[in-house]
C-alpha cells in the first residue's frame, strides 16, 4: 500500500495528494510567455503570447492563439488578425470568449472557427476595457469587463448577452485593489476592494459596503479568490494575511500569516477545502485550521479551480491535487481496520493463495456489505487503472460471501470506470474525475466528444450505456454528417453516397438538417442530393425553396399529395415570379394548376376569369360568372354577368346551358316588373315559386300568362296550383279551378291536399269525379265508411269489403284496446289486432295458437297449444321430433300408446 499512499500530504484531520495525469505534448511551450485560458472539467487550454513580456519572435508578429487538449495535445491554432485581446477565457459549452480592449467579445470554437460576436456596449467601446472576469452563473457563462473609468458592466449569459451596469463605487478614480465577481441565489454581485475597504455592487445602482472580520490592521486586499461553488472566499492583504471565510463575510474560518507581503502571482481554491497560492517556485496550501502544505515547482505553473480539486498546468506536466476522499483514506490508511481495508487485504492475500484471505473475511462477517461498498467508492476516486482494478476485484471477492448483494452499484461503476479511462486517454485528453463527471452528467460528456469530433468513441460510450438513440448514436450521426458536408475537398456524390451508407434508416435524423447545414456551406448540389434520401416532403419542400430551386419544390410538393405544401409552394412562387412565368410554371403540373384555380374560385374570382380566359375554358368561365352573378348587389350588373354567361356557354357549344341562362334572364326581368307592379318580393325565386306565391296571392292571370311564357307542363302547373290554393285556403277557388276543365292529374290530388290541411268536408267534393275503381279508397280516406262499404256492395267488389270490414273492425278494436283495463282482455284485443294485420300463414296460425292459450282454461289444453307453438316456432328436426311425441302423449287415453310414446322419448 505504500505506493497509494505515498504522495499524501496530512492538512489538519484530512490528507491532500497530488498526482501527475498527464506528461505535457506540447513543445517548447514555456508558460511563463503566454497568457493561459484553461476551462474546467478537464477541458481545452488556449495559449496567447503575452505582449507585457519581452520575447524573441520569429516570423509574424500577428499574435497566435494555439488551443491544446489537457494532454498537450494541438487542436488548432487562429491567426489573430483583429484588436488587441484583453482576456481569453472558456465558456461552458467550451467556446473559447476572446475579449478585446475596445469591448467587443469574439467567439470560436476549440477548431478555431468563428461562431458570432457581441458587444460589452458603447461606453465599453469608448472607454476600453481595463480588466475581465469570466465566471459560471445561474443562467450559464457570464462575463464582467471594467472600463478605464473604472466602471463595471456585466452579462449574466453570453449566448443571450443582456448588458447590465453595476452600481459605481464613489470616489473610485485608481485602479481598485482587486475584484472578484460572486454569483450566488441567483444573483451576481461584485465584491470590489478600494484599498481596505470592501463594496459589494448589484446590476440595481445599489452598493454597500462590507467589512471582513480581519483581527488585524489591513493597508490593501491584493487578491481576491471565490470557490467553485461560490460559498468560501480568500482575501490576500499587502501584509502577507491571507484570510479565509464565507462569501457573505459573515463566517471567518482562519486567518493564516505567508510571511510574505508579495501578491501572489494566482490565487484559487482547491475545491472547498482549501486555498492554493503560487508564487515564484512555490505553491503554498493552507487550510481552514490554519494548517499549510509547501509545494516546490521547478517551472511556471497555471492554477485552474475544479469541483473536486485544482489542476496544475505546467511546462511539463499536468497534475491534479485535491482531497484524499474520505473512502480511500479508509481502505489505504496505514493502520485502517476499516472493513474496505480488511476485504481489500483478504482479496490480496487470496490472489497470493495465502490462508490468511479467510481471516481477514471472518473478521469483518457482520460488516461485509459495507466493506464492498467501501471498495466500489474508492475504486471511481482512484485515476490509476491498475488501483481501480484492485480495489473491484476486492469489492468482487467480498460479493462472494454475500448472498443478497445488489449488483447494480458494481455493473454502474465499471461502466463509469470504462467511460472515464476511455475519456481520460492522452489522445482524447479530458481528465475527468468521478465526482466531475456526475456533475457535468453523461449527455454533456458526449456531446463534448462530439464536439471534439471523436466520433467513433462518442458512439461506443452511448451504446455501452444503452442510451436511447434518439440521444445517442442518432444525434451523434447527425453531428457527424454536418461535419462531414463541410469538407469541401470531397466530391458531393462520394459525400452523399458516404452519409447515407452509414446513417441509412437510424431513426431519429433528419436528413434535411443535414442539407441545411450544406446549403449554408454553399454546397447546393450536395444539399439536393441529400435531400432526395429525406422522407419527408415536409422536410424538403422548404430547404428547396430557401436554395431557390422552386420547381424542384413544387415537383416535390405535388408527389407528397400534401395540399397545403402545395399551396404554400405556389404562393411562394406567385409573389416571387410575373404573373406570365407563374402561370407557364403551374401549367405543366395539373394538380398545382388545379388547387391553384380552387384557391382563385375561393379567394380572387378576377384571377379566376382571367385563367379560364388564357386558357379557352368557356365552361368553367360561364359557370363563374354564373356564380359571381348571385353577389352582385346591383341588378343590372347581375343582368349583364348571366348575359355574358350566356355567350360563354354558346362559345362552349353548350346549348342546355345557354338556353337555361337565357331563360334565368327572362325570369330576372319578368321578376323584376312583378315587383314594380305588385311591390312584393319575387327575386330570386324559382319559376315554381313565383306561380306558386302568384296563385298564393289570387293573382291567377299572371300566374297563368307566367306559364305560358315559360311553357310550363300541364301536369306540372295544376300539381304547383293546387298546393298553392290549398295552402292559401281558397277552396272556392280551388273549386271552381277543378271544374274548369278534366284535371290532367286526376282528382285524388285534390282529396291528398284536402286532407293534408284537415279539410274534410272539401276532400268529399272531390269523391264523385273519381273512376269507380278508386271510389271506394277515396271514401276510406276521408273516413265515410259506410258510403265506402255501399260502394263496394254497388260495385260488387268482394275485395274492397274485405277492405272496408278490416278498417271497421280495427277501428273496434283500438276502441276496446283504449277502453279495457283487464290485462287478459287487452292481450286478446292485441293478438286481433295481430290476426287482421298479419298475411304470413305462419304467423297467423301462431297468433290463432296465442288467443286460445288466452282464452283455454283447462290444464291439458293449454299444454297442447303450447306444444302447437313450439311446433310452428321450432325449426330443428330433433326438436320438433320431440313435439310432437309430447302432444301424442297429451292427446292419447291408452296406457300401452303412453308408455310406447315415453319409450320413443328417451330414445330421441
């Protein structure tokens, strides 16, 4: 054990260790020239020259900023052709912030490629920038610059920047002490120090000012440093007083004299529990007991603040100091009897074949499940492979002995333990620990491998984890196949070729996305290609049209079958195009013209008119202005549009129509003077209407001199008269039109209309000039049965009786069935009623059957009419079989035919 525990270094109750990740890649990089930008969670590092410094240069003297893995390994470089940069600094999706001195912030990507740019604002921009601070707040990454006006201007989110001014420090006209930006409940302030005194300014014009609980006389705060989480704060005097305490300054944990007045050259925690200084070859840690640890440090170091610990950028190396977690301090301490130490000692022993494995597994029998858990924790704090190793196969031995362990916490750190060994390789370069990696979460951790475009490993973790493809290996194509349309060295058809042979159906990728992002590369031919792989039109038709190929679009649309795509198509192309090339353009797709032409007949009749006039289409022409007719107010411009129908249905060689629409202009006109005349209103109605409301009215000569002039049928005009004089109540009238001449409609007619309005004593004018045939139903209709019944005796006609005597005796029987209140008796009235209704033979011998099981009050003849029922209502032979030999049984007097009859029965 003494090569785990040999790099611990006690601070206080707790022991700190520093261990070296990685050798640098880097060559001839000496930090103390650049100005070093390294972002948190094990992410990139950006190198600029710093220009404060007296260097020799070869070549350019245009700066250079070179971004590295935390391996060393060179990602890119960008050749700075812009003003002066004041800060560099990481944002939390690792864009790399350069900020200049005239308040401008530019934006790239680790491969150096432009992504945007935004302003700290005018007074910014005016006044320069002085100095810049790059912190995490609530809302993501935000930036805090100050002017040479020693003014503040802060954004909480640099993808959404939002300028807010702090509040001014009165009386401030030097250069303050130093400054810190503190981002906590949800809400970013800074503390700045004037000398000894200490201002706290909001984005609200409020400052106040703060008092640290210093036991000693302080000149000047030098340095200033918050902790990763925003609660702990160091403040570093001109006396050498480095003071440690909470970020409100309410709570002082220790005050810890350095001896050294000197500022130093970074201050920064090392995660929460204690504060690193560096100085010239020298890293002092001090703990919140006032307990300190020396480091010596043959080269300049960069200090960058993690989670979990401080990661030491140097000319050579990249190490990782931080706390010694509590769970392998109990399974390495020399001397732990802590049951992680027992098991991980039995599991050696074991591996060596010693007896002593079994020793060590009954000394801690009761606490076993305790000590595998001890040994899973401590094997995901441990970056060595080889340790991790150890500490599972102890935590595996240890299972053995237990019965009801739950797998899952074991499986979950292997794969944790995979992914992050995986991640953590010099060539991928992303030194995350266990407790980082849990904080930043899976999801970001790939898509920060997409980001580097370590596709294949991204890939691989996602489908070792089983992550849902939609948030996996899907997306993770998709990356790729943007990435892959910006390589303007390959030929489209090879890149469209390579994209769909590997994405082919995964679900959940677009493949007009990936057009898009060709299309914006200026790749327009690749974007089509990949657009025929899309399946939806959806998806295609407005990616082609933004590419301007508009018939390709409207081809598309119409195949989809999507009216609505088609429409938003074609009103693209009306607005974009002259009426003649939009019209030449839809007339070689039918069903593009055809939802054209539906949208004018709904939306521009004018439009309308126009197409069909272009196209010779006298039908459909006629047809709409027949219709634009009937929304004309004035009448003489609808007179004029049905006239103008009429033409175009004469062009068409329509002449039904034409003679219709003519005859509809008569009509209009004869209307139109009936209004004059009568002041009533008749537009708009029908031929049948208008005689109709003419004869309704008594005005019998226009009706009839309306008939003539339209030729109206005979047949017709009495049926419209008739119902008119009927539903107007003029029976005399009526009377007097039925002896004007021999009715073309016959004479029942005028009983129906009589009857219909509850006239009968008109209806039995009409009986008589009936045909003696139909005498005998008329007078039933009106209810004269007994004229009815002497007809049909006059006629001797057996057949009209039976009809009359069926009425009488219905006519009773609804009589008795209203007026009994006997249950028995209006069943029996029913089943009459039934009997006289009915013509099915079946169904009247049942009904018969029915009222002699109502009326038989004798036992066996009740039987027997049941067993009759059962007979007509029984379709199956068995079963009518057995009917029968039960009404034999009934019906027979003989013993011997009864027991005969009985033996049949069983058998059956």
């Amino acid at each position: 054990m003494a090569h785990v525990t040999g790099d611990w270094n006690p601070l206080g109750q707790v022991f700190y260790r520093k261990q070296e990740i990685y050798s640098m890649g880097w060559r001839d990089i000496d930090l103390d020239k650049f100005v070093v930008a390294a972002a948190p969670y094990g992410g990139p590092i950006a190198l600029i020259r710093d220009e404060t410094k007296l260097v020799r240069v070869q070549g350019s003297i245009r700066p250079v900023i070179y971004i590295y893995t935390s391996s060393g390994r060179e990602i890119s470089s960008i050749r700075w052709n812009s003003g002066h940069v004041i800060h560099l600094g990481w944002s939390c999706s690792e864009e790399l912030l350069c900020v200049q001195e005239d308040g401008s912030v530019l934006v790239y990507d680790i491969f150096g490629q432009f992504k945007r740019t935004f302003s700290m604002g005018t007074e910014a921009k005016e006044m320069k920038v002085r100095d810049c601070r790059i912190f995490n707040s609530h809302q993501g990454t935000g930036l805090a610059v100050m002017t040479s006006s020693y003014r503040i201007f802060m954004v909480n989110n640099v993808d959404e920047p939002r300028i807010r001014r702090m509040a001014d420090v009165p009386g401030l006209d030097a250069p303050p002490s130093s400054w810190v930006v503190i981002s906590q409940d949800r809400q970013s302030r800074v503390l700045l120090a004037r000398e000894n005194d200490l201002y706290l300014l909001d984005h609200g014009g409020q400052y106040s000012r703060q008092l640290a609980p210093v036991s000693q006389q302080v000149e000047a705060y030098t340095e200033m440093a918050v902790s990763f989480n925003n609660k702990y704060l160091a403040l570093f005097t001109n006396t050498g007083l480095l003071w440690i305490g909470s970020s409100d300054l309410e709570r002082a944990y220790c005050e810890f004299d350095t001896k050294c007045p000197q500022r130093p050259k970074q201050l920064a925690w090392c995660g929460t529990g204690a504060i690193v200084g560096y100085w010239e070859n020298i890293l002092l840690m001090v703990g919140p007991g006032k307990d300190y640890v020396k480091y010596n440090v043959d080269s300049t170091v960069h200090l960058v603040p993690e989670l979990d610990g401080l990661r030491i950028l140097s000319n050579y190396s990249h190490e990782f100091l931080h706390k010694v977690p509590s769970v392998v301090e109990c399974v390495f301490k020399i001397g732990s009897i802590e049951p992680g130490a027992m098991l991980y000692e039995a599991s050696r022993e074991f591996q060596n074949g010693s007896p002593k494995a079994d020793e060590y597994i009954r000394m801690i029998q009761d606490r076993l499940q305790v000590a595998v858990d001890q040994c899973i924790q401590a094997a995901g704090c441990e970056h060595e492979p080889t340790t991790q190793r150890m500490l599972l196969r102890a935590a595996s031995f240890g299972k053995c002995f237990l019965s009801d362990m739950n797998p899952e916490p074991f499986v979950r750190m292997c794969r944790m333990l995979r992914v992050l060994n995986s991640v953590r390789d010099f060539t991928i370069g992303i030194p995350l620990s266990c407790a980082q990696l849990e904080q930043l979460s899976m999801p970001v951790l790939t898509d920060r491998l997409v980001l580097r475009r370590q596709y294949p490993l991204a890939i691989r973790i996602c489908q070792y984890l089983k992550m849902p493809d939609a948030e996996g290996v899907s997306r993770i194509l998709a990356h790729w196949a943007c990435y892959k349309v910006q390589q303007t060295h390959v030929d489209d058809e090879l890149i469209a070729r390579s994209i769909n042979e590997k994405l082919r159906d995964t679900p959940g990728i677009s493949y007009s996305e990936i057009a898009a992002k060709a299309a914006e590369c200026g790749r327009t031919e690749l974007a089509i290609r990949l657009l025929e792989y899309e399946p939806k039109s959806a998806e295609q038709v407005p990616l082609l049209m933004k590419m301007g190929r508009d018939q390709l679009a409207l081809a598309k649309a119409v195949d989809s079958g999507d009216t609505d795509l088609v429409y938003t198509v074609v009103m693209h192309l009306k607005e974009k195009l002259t009426l003649g090339d939009f019209l030449m353009t839809i007339r070689n797709l039918p069903t593009a013209q055809s939802l054209y032409l539906q949208y004018c007949k709904e939306q521009n009749r004018e439009m309308l008119q126009d197409l069909y006039y272009q196209e010779d289409n006298f039908q459909e022409s006629a047809n709409c202005r027949v219709m634009d007719s009937y929304n004309e107010t004035r009448m003489d411009e609808r007179l004029r549009a049905l006239q103008q129908a009429q033409e175009s249905y004469t062009k068409a060689r329509n002449e039904f129509a034409a003679k219709v629409t003519e005859e509809q202009v008569r009509l209009l006109k004869y209307q139109i003077r009936l209004e004059e005349e009568l002041k009533r209103p008749y537009l708009d109605l029908s031929l049948h209407d208008t005689i109709s409301q003419l004869t309704t009215e008594g005005n019998h000569k226009l009706a009839e001199q309306l008939r003539k002039e339209f030729k109206v049928p005979d047949k017709r005009f009495w049926w419209l008269k008739i119902q008119a004089l009927a539903e107007g109540s003029d029976w005399a009238e009526l009377d007097r039109f039925a002896k004007s001449k021999k009715s073309p409609i016959g004479y029942e007619p005028f009983i129906d209309v009589c009857l219909k309005h509850q006239n009968r004593y008109e209806a039995n004018k009409y009986v008589g000039r009936i045909a003696d045939p139909a005498k005998v139903k008329a007078y039933i209709k009106i209810g004269n049965l007994e004229q009815a019944a002497e007809t049909a005796m006059q006629q001797r006609s057996e057949e009209d009786l039976n009809l009359v005597l069926s009425k009488r005796l219905l006519t009773c029987l609804f009589v008795c069935l209203l007026v009994t209140w006997s249950r028995r008796q209006r069943q029996l009235t029913c089943l009459f009623v039934c009997l006289l209704v009915t013509w099915n033979r079946r169904q009247r011998q049942l009904t018969c059957l029915f009222v002699c099981l109502l009326v038989t009050w004798n036992r066996r003849q009740r039987q027997l009419t049941c067993l009759f029922v059962c007979l007509l209502v029984t379709w199956n032979r068995r079963q009518r079989q057995l009917t029968c030999l039960f009404v034999c049984l009934l019906v027979t007097w003989s013993r011997q035919q009864r027991q005969r009859c009985s033996r049949v029965v069983r058998r059956i």
